[in-house]
C-alpha cells in the first residue's frame, strides 16, 4: 500500500498514494486529519503527485489507522491487490478517476449543451412564443436536474467533507455557487404557476438560471478533467525511473539456473544478464566483459564497459554481453530503489515559499464566501434586482476557486525535482532545489572532484644521451612496476597501455617502500623511483636534475627511470582535472557565482591545478577535520556556501554548508551526506543544477503572479467592482458566472502548463 523505509530507530516514514483530492485545501485536511493522531510526526501532502508522505512512530500509531483517518476525512488510499504492486494500484485508481471524470463530462454535456441552446434561443427570441410558457421552466429543470445531482453529487459530497474537516475547499464553492442558482431556478418555476407569479414579474425576477448552474458543472468538470491530465505529466520522470526496476532476475543457484520474481534475488546471489536485458540488482561483475547504459540514473549518455570485479547499478540496460554478477543489494537497498525513495520525498517535501500559499489558502474560501454574501447585500441594497444580485454571488463563488494557488508551487517542485532526477541530480528535498540559487561561492574539493582522484602520466622527457624512444621508456618503466600497487606504479602500467605497448613480465622484482623498484626486464637492469633512490644505487643523473625541477615546479610527481646504470627518462605524473571542470568552473562563474578550491594539498600542487580549472582564490593545506572550520570563516565574510566533495570524507564540510553537494553514484553515504548529490563525476551538471533552481523558481513566482493576481484581480470583477467605472463594458459589469467557471478552469491548467514548460528548457 506504501513505499516504507526506515527512518531512525523511533520513527517509520511511508509514502502513500491518495485519490480524491481536488485543491489545496484538500491537502490542508488530510494533513490536518493525520497529523490528529498521536504518533503521527509529519505529515505532507504533493497535491500534483496526489502522495502523503508521512512520519510515525509505530509504537503509538500504525498505517491502518493512518488510511483509516485518510479515509475518514473523505479520501482514499488505493490498495493493491495480492498480486500487483502499489505502482500498479495507483496508476489504476488514476486511470479509474480520469474514466469517472471524462464520464461525468460526457453525461453533464449530453443534457447541458440543449439545455443551453433552449435557454438561449428563448432568451435571444428565436424560438417563439411557446418557449416562453412556464412549462418549459419544467423541461429546462428536468434537464438541468441530471447535471446538478450526478455530475455535480461529486461536489456536494467533497463540501461535506470538507467542511466536516474543518477546512472548506474548492468543491463548497462550486456546490454553494451552483446550488444558489439552481435552488433559485427552481423556486421560480414553482412559483410561476401559483398566485404569486405577478409579484414575480413586478419584481422583474421571474428569469430562471437552470443552464447557468449545468454549464458551470460541466465546465468545472472539464478543468478538473484536463487538470487530471496534466498534473499526470508532472510525475512522468519518477515514473520513468519506477519503470526501469526489473520484476524477474536470473539466478545460478546449486548449478542451475532460473528465472525468479525479483522479490526472491538475495545477497550473494549469482545473477545472470544477457544482451539487451536490465540489470535487476546492484552487484559486483564476476564474469564477462559489457557496456552498459547508466544514462536514465545517472544522465551520462556514453555506455561504460564494465568488466570482472566492477560494480554495475540495478535498472540499467545491459548494452553488449552476458555477464555474471554477485548481487551486493537487492530490494530496498538498491541504488535505484534509494533514488526512487529520495526523489519522491524531495517532490513531497514542502518549499518555503508554499507557506505563504498554505496560510492564505486555509482563510481563502471562507473569506470568498463573506464576500460573495457582502456583494449581495451590497447589490441589493443599491436597488439592483434580486436575481442581479444573485447572479453575481454566483459568479463571484465560482471564479475564486484556489486550484490555481494550490498548485502554483508543487507542481514546479515536481516537475525540476523529476528533471534534475533525469539529468542525474538528486535533490534530497524542496528547500535545496529553492536554495541553490542564491549561494553566493562554490566551494569545491580538488581530489576525487576537479580531478580525477588517481594519478596519472603527464611528462615523457628523455634524457639526450640515451637513443631510445618514449614507448620504449614507457615499456622499461612499466614492465618493471607490473608487479607494484602503488597508485604511481599502476598509473604507469595505464599510460602504457593505452599507447598499446607490449609489457614484458619483470624478473628479480624487488620494492623499495618509500623509494622506488628494481626489476630485469629483458636484459636490462631497471631502476624507477626518487632522485634520492637513484643517487643511493650509484646511478649516473645524466643532467636531468634541472628538467625535474621543472616538472616538481608545475606540482607534479617525477619519476627517475634507470636503465643498466644511468638514468634515461623522467617521467612526470599529476592527479588530472576532470573532462569538464574547467567549463563547470567557467560557467559558474559566468553566473555570477565564486569558486573557490579547498583541499588538503600543498599551496603550490594547489595553485596549479587551480590554474588549469580556472579558479583564482584557493585554501589550501587543511586537514579533513578543518574543512568545516574553512566554510565556516567563508560563511563569516557574509558568504552563502554550497560545498562540493565526496560525500564521505568531506561529510562535516558538507554539513556546515548552507548547500552540500555530494559526487557519488547514489550509494547511502553520498546520499544521505548532503542535499543533493551528482550521481556522476561530470562537474558540468553543476551549473545546470544551478540554472534548474533558477528556472524553478522563477516558474513558482510565474506561477504565484498568475494565481494571486487571477483572485486578486476576478474577484471585484465577478462582485461588479466595474460598475463605478463610466462606460465601463456590460460583459465586465455584469460577469456571467458561466464565464467565471471557464475563467476559473483556465487558471488552473496555465498554472500546471505553465511548471511543465520547465521539462522542455534547455540548461
């Protein structure tokens, strides 16, 4: 029935799906409803997304009772059956709603659409005198009467309800405004055929207003119809994501092999996956050679070969190759499964700017109803026709529904939730995504980072006096350290490769910790270490000592090689800058934004890699303990400082942050580290990150302007605030609640619209 997962050791946190709701006020019942219970700690509706996310403590409260009180307030919970999943449940009770609700508006146009056209043609004159009679009052009452009870029922049934909550919502304006002018109709076309009919028609009152009432239904029917629709778009990238888990894996088990339900895969399982197939669990490769395409988790769009002893991510798509894996999370514990859960929340979680729209929305439809009674008195008193006076009230009722406000924020919380998920950045809530915007300096950690975390050959400088070529050095150097596994010795091995030379296997291999290695390679004699190493072997230098100091000048590593007694090559190797972080750096600058580097390396090693990214002010020389300290004398000069490392070993900078930002591939400690995570190393996703929080917000502020300005503005037009003016237009004047309802309708779907334009934006 809910998406479960541990949240400490007191506390559950379950997501569950909610059908029925029609507004914000909706969302403001159920949350106060839940939260009445005791245990229940949190409460919060996505009103787009239709979800609860909610916070108990099971020693006090369960989820029954928490659906129970769901229930009570006038909602539902689907339930799945036994042999479906929640996912599947709640696509069918969306699916069932929209059927229900595009049924309700085929049935209430069936009778309102000639219902219209006979109360126009009578009123325009082009139908005769017999339209005219009262007992045409009778058949526009017998058509209007389907369209006010079975259409519009669901309106009546949701004011009760909500009223019985204590928070009126849109549906008490729709019921209260289409029952004033249905009720009136009604008492009219009673009244016509008894003694008091004169009176009627003295008081100029005797016009019935059974199509106003049927056609506001309809239209009210046929915006939540296309409302239905297109808050459906806002959780397409969450779908997308729920759509990548496999629901069978293969499995080796005893010497053979069988297709089971993804539930049954355990820990240590061997798992099988062929060509084209998605990878079911997360795991460690024990067998085969493939590429696989990570882009729907990560939003790298280039397949990565993944060979014996490398991690491969539940959910991507097997590109080439069948490979084995030993399944290290299944379940909950997956990567996928934990970006499911952390996206989902982050779309739930309330910005601070929905505050403001939840305090004015809880006032919101009582203070609209004082003024729709205000504006009949007001009427009424000015001479103006009790059916004036009503048909305002009505119109009044009906253009200030707050669908429009209600969704104004979490619809555009849910769409760049969703698009920074497909670019393979996770918000871990709301209030991040709000935030980002406004740091001032990114501060971003070197090692692991800018650059790539592991060493790697820069320099091949040959000594004069030797004939040999670079391959040829490169051979001697890392033939000799095959048998190391010092991160130097293995980045020699990597640099030879990948200019495909041949090793040969070292013989009489020995290492000298600290210093260096003496191999046989061939029949050469082959030292490769320190400068100090070499001179402690009695190796001629050959005059390389001022080409070394250059490289150690330029913050890199130099590597002394020796062959058969005197040196012949050095060899300089440096932890490399990222693809992209020089244009990561130079957009964020571009942004306006400061850049800053911290790490733990020396001033000069510092300053170089600085230079090569583009960044001007540096910290450098601090220890792991001390980068807290760090932002927080950067947070002293008045700076708002988004962190940027590891996850892990910059975990208590990430913390004193006002915005950590974890490089990580969606592991618990990356994610749970900091507020959003950049689920891969590519440093160019953070400036888009950064212009998705723009965008965002400025798409919530659109959207605010249009639903506060809507109310603000409609509201004295629909109680004829107009009629002040001179010359002012009829139409104005006197605003037909008909139009009221389109009116109210068109709202509603720009606002929506208006988020998913966020989905097509380029960044």
């Amino acid at each position: 029935m809910s998406v479960t997962t541990a949240q400490s050791a007191e506390s559950v946190q379950e997501v569950l799906p909610i059908s029925g709701m029609s507004c914000a006020n909706c969302a403001l019942s159920i949350e106060r409803n839940v939260r009445k219970l005791e245990g229940v700690l949190q409460a919060q509706v996505n009103l787009p997304r239709e979800r609860l996310l909610v916070v108990y403590d099971p020693r006090l409260v369960d989820q029954a009772a928490i659906v129970e009180r769901v229930r009570k307030a006038g909602y539902d919970v689907p339930t799945p059956a036994a042999d479906e999943s929640l996912e599947d449940a709640e696509s069918k009770a969306r699916k069932a709603e929209i059927a229900a609700q595009w049924r309700r508006v085929l049935i209430g146009a069936l009778f309102a659409v000639p219902l219209f056209l006979l109360s126009m043609g009578r009123d325009l004159g082009i139908l005769g005198a017999w339209a005219h009679q009262d007992w045409v009052n009778f058949l526009l009452w017998a058509l209007a009467t389907p369209v006010q009870f079975y259409v519009g029922g669901a309106y009546y049934v949701g004011a009760y309800r909500a009223l019985r909550g204590g928070v009126p919502n849109m549906d008490v304006l729709v019921a209260l405004g289409t029952s004033v002018a249905y009720f009136y109709s009604l008492a009219v076309t009673v009244l016509l055929i008894t003694p008091a009919a004169a009176d009627l028609h003295a008081l100029n009152a005797h016009h019935v207003y059974f199509e106003t009432a049927a056609v506001i239904i309809v239209l009210v029917a046929l915006g939540k119809l296309l409302e239905l629709r297109a808050k459906g778009q806002t959780g397409q990238a969450i779908r997308a994501l729920i759509g990548l888990r496999a629901k069978t894996a293969r499995v080796e088990r005893h010497g053979a092999q069988a297709d089971i339900p993804i539930e049954e895969v355990r820990v240590g399982d061997v798992v099988i996956v062929r060509e084209s197939e998605r990878i079911p669990v997360d795991g460690v490769v024990i067998e085969g050679v493939t590429s696989v395409d990570q882009s729907m988790l990560t939003g790298e769009s280039l397949p990565v070969v993944r060979t014996v002893g490398d991690e491969v991510i539940g959910g991507t798509l097997n590109k080439q190759g069948m490979i084995k894996l030993r399944a290290t999370r299944v379940g909950r514990e997956t990567a996928l499964a934990q970006i499911i859960k952390l996206v989902e929340t982050a779309q739930g979680s309330r910005a601070a700017v929905q505050r403001l729209v939840d305090q004015v929305s809880a006032v919101f439809v009582p203070a609209v109803i004082g003024i729709a009674a205000l504006t009949f008195v007001l009427w009424t008193a000015s001479g103006a026709s009790f059916a004036a006076a009503l048909l305002r009230v009505v119109a009044v009722l009906v253009i200030a529904c707050p669908c429009a406000m209600g969704l104004a924020t979490p619809t555009a919380i849910t769409v760049g939730v969703g698009k920074g998920a497909a670019l393979g950045v996770l918000f871990k809530h709301s209030a991040a995504l709000e935030q980002l915007r406004k740091m001032d300096a990114f501060v971003l950690d070197k090692t692991g980072t800018l650059t790539r975390g592991a060493p790697a050959v820069t320099d091949v400088l040959l000594s004069p006096t030797w004939g040999g070529t670079r391959q040829e050095a490169l051979l001697l150097a890392a033939s000799a350290e095959r048998g190391s596994q010092h991160p130097l010795g293995e980045a020699l091995v990597r640099a030879a490769e990948a200019e495909g030379v041949a090793l040969r296997p070292p013989r009489a291999f020995e290492s000298f910790v600290g210093q260096g290695v003496r191999a046989q390679v061939d029949a050469h004699s082959v030292l490769v270490g320190s400068e100090a190493f070499l001179r402690a072997q009695g190796v001629a230098l050959n005059g390389l000592e001022g080409e070394a100091a250059r490289l150690q000048a330029a913050a890199k590593t130099v590597l002394w090689l020796a062959a058969d007694g005197a040196a012949i090559a050095l060899i300089g190797a440096a932890d490399t800058l990222k693809d992209g972080a020089a244009e990561a750096v130079a957009a964020l600058r571009a942004l306006g934004k400061q850049v800053i580097m911290l790490t733990g390396d020396n001033e000069s090693t510092a300053r170089a890699i600085a230079a090569q990214a583009g960044i001007q002010r540096v910290v450098a020389d601090v220890l792991p303990a001390q980068k807290a300290e760090a932002i927080k004398a950067l947070q002293a000069e008045g700076l708002r400082v988004a962190m940027v490392g590891d996850g892990v070993n910059d975990a208590p900078a990430l913390a004193q942050a006002d915005i950590g930002i974890a490089i990580g591939t969606g592991t618990d400690v990356a994610i749970e580290s900091a507020d959003v995570t950049l689920m891969r190393g590519d440093l160019r996703v953070l400036p888009q990150a950064l212009r998705l929080s723009q965008l965002t917000m400025r798409t919530i502020r659109q959207n605010l302007l249009w639903a506060f300005g809507y109310n603000v503005a409609l509201i004295p037009v629909a109680a004829g605030a107009l009629a002040i003016l001179p010359n002012a237009p009829e139409a104005l004047v006197q605003l037909n609640p008909m139009l009221a309802a389109l009116a109210m309708a068109f709202s509603s779907l720009s606002v929506v619209g208006n988020s998913l334009r966020l989905r097509g934006r380029q960044l």
